[in-house]
C-alpha cells in the first residue's frame, strides 16, 4: 500500500512538471485578437458599418408568461438526508470516527441524489458532504482521513498510468477530501488543460482552492493556472483577479509575469470548423452547425432537381413494396414528367405543408461519400459520386440499384407510439389540441403520415459515431402486426406522457449489416407480444424509448431515454451489442406536461455532457460516469391547453410555444439553452449554473424558432420569417436581423450556415445572406445608421423548379452541391442550364 502511495505522488510531481512546462509554451502563444467588450460593437455588412441596434435583455427584463410551471420533479433522498443529519449529531457529540463512517457511506450511495438551498440549482449530494468534511476540526479531520487515504491510495495503485482519468475522477469524488484528493484533482486539471478542457481544468483547480481545507499545492501555483483557464474562456477581469491574488501570496515570478504580458491575447474566438461530414443534428455533438459551402456560383442561377428519390406518403402500407419508393433522374426529375410521379396522397400533404407552415421533421446525414435518409419503410444510404456522375442523363434507365449503398432490412412503417395516438385523438375528437397562442389549432399535423414527416422530430432522429449508424425506429412492419394499433383513450386533464416506445438499432455505415438493436425486449413466442423482463438487474436496456440519437464519447454512445415520463441518460457499449455501462436517473416529468414531439439533443463539450430536458431543467454530468455535476431550474412558459378543457373545467397542461426542439450548446464558460418550452435563450455558467444573461426569441414581432449554428462568436436563429444573430461575446445582445427578411413571404423548410453564409428556404425559393463581421470601433455616422435595414437584405435569391409543387424543404451542403430534404423526397440540386 505505502509502494502505491510512493508511485502516485511520483506521478503526481511528474505530472505537476509537465503542467509548468505546458503554462511557459503557452505563455508565447501569438496573439488570438481578444474582443474588447467595453468597446461598442460594430458590424460590417456590405463594407458599411452598423451601430448595434438591440442589447440582449437582461436576466430581469424578461417576461411574457402566460403561466408558469415550476418543472421537472428532481430526485432526492430522504434517507440519505436522515443518515447525514444521525452523522451530524455524532460529530456534535465528538465521535468523529462514527461520523465519518457515516458521512462516507453516504458518499457511496449518493448516485444522482441532489440537494438545493434556492430550488433553482441542485448540486449532487456529494458537494454538500465534501463541504461538511473540510469544515472538520483537525481531530475531526485525522480521524475520517484515517479511512478515506486507505481508500483512494487502492484506487490510484489500481490505476493504469497517471492520465487514468476514470481513477483520479473517483478519488475527487468520492475521496476528495483525503489527503490525496488535492493531487488527483490537480493532476485532472492539468490533464484537462492538456487537451484543451478549459472550462474541466478551472472546475479542478477552483475546487481545490474553494473546497480543500489544507492543500499541499502551492497556491499561487494553482492561481496561475486558474488565470490561464479564465483567459481562455473569455474572464478577462476574472484572470487579472486570479493573477493578482497569485502576485499577493509569492510576487511578480517568472511565470506570473509571463503569463500577465500575455493574458490579453490568450482569449481566442470560438470558431467553429466546417467539415464534409454531417455526422449528426447541427453537424456534431458539439452542435454548432456549421456546414461546408456549397460551390461559390451555386447562387448565380436558378436550381433544378436533376435527382429525387421519393415514396408515396401512407398512414397504412398494405406492404412494403408500396413504401418502397424509386428514382427520376434528368428531364424526368422536374417538370410535367417529375408532376406525374406526385400521387393524390402527397398532393394534399404538400397542401397542407404550405397551408400550415410545417417544416419536414427528417434530417440527412454525409459521410465517406455516401447521403442517409430515411424513408417511411427503411434506412437508405445513397452514392453521391454516382447521383453527380449520372444525374444529367435523361435517356438512360436507371433504377433504385444503380445509386443505392445499402437499404436496411429492417421496415421502419410502424404504429406510432401511445403518446401520439393521444394528440391525434384528441385533435379529432375533442376539437382541437392547444392554442399555440396565436397560431390555430388545427395547424399541427394530425395524420399519422403527417406525423412522421413534419411532426415527431424523435422518430426522425439518426447520428453516426466511429462509422456506425444509428437510427430510432419503431416496430417492424409485417402482415401480424399491420392491424393491432392499440386502441387508446385519453382521460380528462391527464397530461400526455412524453414516454416513447420504440428502438434503436446500429447500423454499420458502409455496409448497412446491424450491429445491434436496444431495447432488448423479451418476446413470448406464443403471443408474440411483448413481455416485462423479469430481472431489473439486465446489462442491456429492456424497456422505455430514446428521446433522440446517440452522440459519442470515448468508446461509448450516450442517449437520454424515457420510461414512463421519466428522463435518464444512459451510456452503452457499442462493442459488446449495446450493453449498458452506466445509467442516471435525471427527473420526472411534471403535470403540467411537455411538448411530445420535441427530441433532446445531448451535447459534449470537453469533459461535460449537457442535458436540455425540456421540462424545465438543464443537468450537467460527467460523461465518463453519468455523475450530475448540477441541474438547474428554468422558468417555463406557456399557456393553458384548451385541447383539454372540457365542460369548463379547468386544466393542468400548458401549451408551450418555444423552441422547434430541446437544444444545448457551449460557448466558452457560457451553457446556452434553447427550449420547447421557453420562450427565451439563456446563458449560465457551465461550472456553477449561475445565469449570465437571456434574450427573446422575437425581441421585433418575429420570431425565430430553431438555431441555425455558431460561427465567429455569433449565434444564428432562424424562424419562417426571419433570421436573428446574437453576439455571444456580446452577452447575447441581438446585433443583425430581426424583422420580415423573406419579401413577406416563410420559410418553410430549415436553412443552413456555412462560413461564407446563410442560405434559407423559403416557399419555391433559396435566398444567401453574408455574414455580419466584427469590428470595434467608437465612432458611427448616421449614413451608416441609415444603411441598417439594407444590410438584412439576401444577396441572391433564385428560384428552384422540383416540378412536384412542394415547397424547398430542408437545405444541405456537402460541399459539392445543395441537397433538399422535402419530406417524403430527397432532391439534388444543380444549376439550371
């Protein structure tokens, strides 16, 4: 024990050297060009500079609830609560032996319990523990460390090397406050900040200077280092707090004044990167939804679709060759010829898509050369060399074969689950479901392939991680079970359940052979229904349904799933069939409901992983182990549903009008939220929860509904009739759009951003809008006040010819070309001749 003790520290030093080495290259970084914040910020459009028009709201100036829920019900324990207030009462009576036993065996069975002394944020129990242990008198604290260094020297003489960041992890939490804990959480930091984890290593370092009571770690050591991550994460004013404080304890050193001369240049921009991949929704599972510009003349004439794949809309296939769907491809891809492919069923859909402003719920996907999309009977993966090569061809016959990779074997037509059964019984028999405020009742899709195509966004949901696809799906469909749709029946003011039933299966991406299918449920053969496992204890998900697809972490996949209204977070295995490695409960859904449809999109930032619930609260856990770092409230706003209002009596349900879907995104220290069920974007810190500001999504009258991507420290927006940037520099103050940008027509479909531009749907059209740029300045004309309005104008709009009379759906880039996700058609485009 004591070899392993003498190993780790040895470790430790080395690891602390290498941490002073990695300060000093850093030191003489070249300047990154800092954004001064007390500077006004100037755009450039145009070459004509823009005052800034609107500042972002601040966190009290944000209003329009109609009615307010407080949200998602969080777990708590009360029975770890009563073993901390019996370990209290022996450390009050000085038997510190007995309470610390006590208080570390809490420590090991806190799991994702949460504790909260506002009910806005929740930290995990252990934070309260930790805070409990280091307030020890000395004898108190000789007496626990007596048990926990035993402990946390096991696990470090276990541990693989010293960059085991799953061990030194387990020792901060769960041993922290032993007399190793500081140098586990030192050498994490330096870990983090070796692969750029900023906002991970300030998180380490913070808690030893906040939380350790008597750390061997020279302070100013650790200062430095916090100077370093706060710079680097946009804190200017907090780094020179943190050097100063390093200054006071050991003076100006060489480091200190290495790091001092440097400190304004080591603020670099968020840029996020565009790629040929597409591997998720917004690109990645950092979400920041930058896509490859298409070529630079695509703009310069009007669009024609020289390939479309497409299948016949069907609330009930009657078999799969009638989902099955085929290709046109040349002359026949537009015009009468692609008119005459269109039957009376998608005719009265694409009537209804423009009548009702609907946006396709489906996504594409791009990688190694080939284009995903799924159909109402399968997964499809295309060649795009082969559709370029050959789409101009009107003479040649040419079938499904001749540009299909692969078509899986699994049939995606599938009753769709119990919650959507309800909302579509309830539109048709009681009258309607919600108000949508302002917005009719009857604009939501109702059908069960309206559903599918414009309006369950889960269903829709495919990613791809390490060359291996996957896609949530339903039952297979096949003669036995065509025609057993549960028949169900909504009670009076009891909330839709968000509870999903469905799969997700594993596809590899280059050959379409499954890998695996989750959840693994147990089938009695004689029924052929569906049984409850028996054992709760099962290494592979057995019940419930994904709220979204799976992002990538290590050799893990993590997904949030449902079960019964119930969200966790689970993360599998995708070498070992899918089996589980680790779950977390997060919260249960509240009464007053949530928005069915709405998928949750996890994002990962560094050692972060965030979840937007959409009910209320935001978690951020470690992904490596699905431990809940905090959970914080947010304000939810909405309407009573009068789609359940019945004989006057009152409801619980709220009818939210928010974000297009659940989504979660980092920007430096800033967590930004974008919510179904909150009509504001909020920004809060990352490492504590504490909010830093919040802004409307329709600050002039029109609103934006779902994000577009980040690129150069600014976020876009996008709705049916404008598009909105806000500067995240900037504190979220909106600097660019805002007002009808389509000539009074919608946008019927999502747009892209690439880096040289937007480009956005709307009706037969596609319209390009520049970037706004930044620049600071203290000096505005009024000519340039007066070219405000000029500067949202598009800089090209051309007409696209599908031949279908559907409106451009949703846009894509592969670099190459444009591609259209209309629905139930996947279209290519080329510049017409």
């Amino acid at each position: 024990m004591e070899s392993g003790m003498t190993n780790s520290m040895v470790q430790l030093t080395q690891i602390t050297k290498s941490c002073l080495a990695f300060l000093v290259t850093f030191f003489t970084l070249s300047s990154f060009g800092v954004t001064d914040l007390s500077a006004q910020v100037v755009r450039v459009q145009n070459g004509i500079q823009v005052r800034q028009m609107f500042i972002g709201r601040q966190p009290d100036q944000v209003d329009g609830a109609i009615d307010v829920d407080k949200g998602a019900i969080l777990k708590t324990d009360p029975d770890l609560e009563a073993s901390l207030a019996t370990a209290e009462r022996f450390k009050n009576d000085g038997n510190y032996r007995v309470a610390s036993q006590l208080y570390q065996a809490v420590l090991l069975r806190s799991g994702d319990a949460l504790y909260s002394s506002d009910d806005k944020i929740y930290f995990s129990l252990v934070r309260q523990i930790e805070q409990i242990l280091a307030e020890l008198p000395p004898e108190g604290l000789a007496a626990y460390r007596v048990m926990a260094d035993a402990q946390a020297k096991e696990i470090l003489a276990a541990a693989t090397g010293p960059q085991d960041t799953l061990a030194l992890n387990q020792v901060v939490r769960l041993y922290f406050i032993s007399s190793l804990g500081d140098d586990a959480a030192f050498q994490l930091g330096c870990i983090y900040l070796d692969q750029f984890d900023f906002a991970g290593a300030r998180r380490m370092f913070e808690k030893i200077l906040n939380h350790y009571p008597d750390s061997s770690i020279p302070r100013d050591q650790v200062l430095l280092r916090v100077a370093l991550c706060q710079s680097y994460l946009g804190q200017l004013s907090a780094a020179k707090e943190s050097l100063a404080a390093a200054e006071e304890l050991t003076g100006q050193t060489v480091a200190w004044k290495q790091l001092s001369s440097s400190l304004g240049t080591l603020s670099s921009p968020v840029t996020s990167s565009s790629s040929s991949g597409w591997s998720m929704l917004l690109g990645n599972s950092g979400r920041d939804g930058v896509m490859p510009a298409p070529p630079a003349n695509i703009m310069d004439s009007d669009l024609i679709a020289d390939w479309q794949f497409y299948f016949e809309p069907s609330d009930q296939y009657a078999n799969w060759s009638q989902a099955e769907g085929d290709v046109v491809v040349g002359d026949k891809s537009r015009g009468d010829q692609a008119a005459r492919t269109v039957k009376t069923s998608e005719e009265k859909i694409i009537e209804r898509w423009i009548e009702r402003d609907w946006r396709p719920a489906g996504q594409l996907l791009f990688d190694n050369g080939m284009v995903y999309f799924k159909s109402a009977a399968d997964m499809t993966a295309w060649k795009i060399d082969r559709i370029g090569s050959v789409a101009k061809v009107a003479e040649e016959k040419l079938t499904l074969n001749d540009f299909v990779a692969w078509r899986s074997v699994w049939r995606n037509s599938f009753a769709v689950d119990q919650s959507t059964q309800l909302i579509q019984v309830i539109r048709r028999s009681w009258g309607g479901y919600g108000n949508r405020n302002q917005e009719s009742a009857s604009t939501s899709p109702e059908s069960t392939s309206e559903v599918q195509l414009f309006g369950d966004t889960i269903h829709q949901q495919i990613s791809i991680v390490d060359g291996v696809l996957y896609s949530i799906e339903g039952k297979p469909f096949d003669d036995r079970n065509r025609n057993r749709e549960e028949n169900v029946q909504p009670q009076w003011n009891v909330s839709i359940p968000r509870s999903r039933s469905n799969f997700l299966t594993a596809y590899d991406a280059a050959t379409g052979q499954v890998q695996f299918t989750l959840p693994r449920v147990p089938v009695d053969a004689a029924s052929e229904k569906s049984v409850e496992p028996v054992a709760s204890a099962s290494p592979w998900l057995e019940g419930g349904g994904f709220m979204a697809a799976p992002i990538g972490f290590g050799d893990l996949i993590i997904a949030p799933i449902n079960v019964g209204g119930s969200i966790s977070v689970y993360a599998f295995d995708p070498a070992d069939s899918g089996r589980t490695v680790w779950k977390s409960f997060l919260c249960d859904e509240p009464e007053a409901g949530a928005e069915a449809w709405s998928a949750i999109n996890l994002t990962i930032d560094g050692s972060d992983l965030f979840v937007n619930t959409g009910i209320g609260v935001v978690f951020v856990l470690d992904p490596s182990t699905g431990l809940v770092r905090f959970a914080r409230r947010y304000t939810r706003t909405g309407a009573p549903d009068d789609g359940y209002r019945r004989g006057g009596w009152s409801v619980n349900r709220l009818d939210f009008n928010g974000w297009a879907s659940d989504s979660i995104m980092s920007y430096g220290r800033q967590l930004i939220r974008l919510s179904s069920d909150s009509n504001v974007i909020e920004a809060m810190d990352r490492n504590t929860g504490e909010m830093i500001w919040k802004t409307d999504m329709s600050p002039l009258g029109f609103k934006v509904d779902y994000l577009l991507g980040v690129h150069q420290d600014i976020l876009y927006a996008a709705g049916r009739e404008t598009i909105i940037a806000y500067d995240l520099a900037g504190e979220g103050r909106m600097i660019w759009g805002g007002e009808q940008m389509f000539d009074d027509k919608k946008s019927l479909g999502r747009g892209l951003l690439t880096s040289e531009g937007i480009y956005m749907p709307v009706k037969n059209s596609i319209y390009h809008f520049d970037l706004p740029q930044i620049i600071n300045s203290d000096s505005q004309t009024k000519e340039n006040e007066e070219m405000l309005a000029f500067s949202h104008r598009p800089t090209a709009r051309v007409e696209v010819d599908f031949g279908t009379g559907a409106p451009v759906g949703n846009l894509y880039s592969d670099g190459k070309r444009l591609w259209v996700h209309g629905g139930s058609r996947l279209y290519a485009l080329s510049p017409k001749e």
